[in-house]
C-alpha cells in the first residue's frame, strides 16, 4: 500500500467529503500517525515496506482516527492501538523490522 492509498482508504472510512479541506486535515493527521507509529516500532525501518503490513496500516489509521476525533489525545492513545503497537514491536528482531 501506499501513503496516498491509505489517506484514501481513510478518508472514505470515515465518510468524509473528498474536499480540500477534509484532504489537508487527514493528510497532516496520516503523516503525524505514521511518524508516531514507526517510531515506536522502528525508527530505522524502511517506511515502504512498513506501509506493506496490515497491522501496522491499521494502527496508523487507527490513531489518526483519534486524533481526527479528539486532536489533543486527552485521555491518551487507545488500549487498540497499544495491543497494535506491542504486535507490531514483536516483528521487530536483532537486524531491525522482519517483514
């Protein structure tokens, strides 16, 4: 999967408009997420290949979600995309990512 098909794929999941500004916000909110995400899998990753993991494309939209919901996180990440992020970190071996 690409970056572009999964702000695609989320925009459509939230039932968003496919306006200008509906773009901007999740493209800003996909890109922070994915920040989030990898770095707290693997910094070092290759981001393409992340991109190829349904766990871990489901956390990134997962907390963007959240954060399209509630931009400030006031109560925190949900206990969905800790399990997530712990998942993804077990595919994570000596030699970095395992795909």
């Amino acid at each position: 999967m690409t970056l572009d098909e999964l702000k695609t794929q989320l925009l459509q999941e939230l039932n968003l408009d496919d306006t200008e500004e509906n773009q901007s916000t999740l493209n800003t909110l996909v890109e922070d997420s994915l920040s989030f995400v990898k770095d707290s899998v693997d910094s070092k990753a290759d981001t393409n290949e992340m991109l190829q993991d349904g766990m871990f494309v489901r956390a990134v939209k997962t907390l963007a979600t959240q954060m399209f919901y509630d931009r400030t996180l006031a109560n925190g990440t949900s206990i969905g995309l800790r399990m997530m992020l712990s998942h993804l970190k077990g595919k994570v071996g000596s030699n970095g990512w395992l795909r």
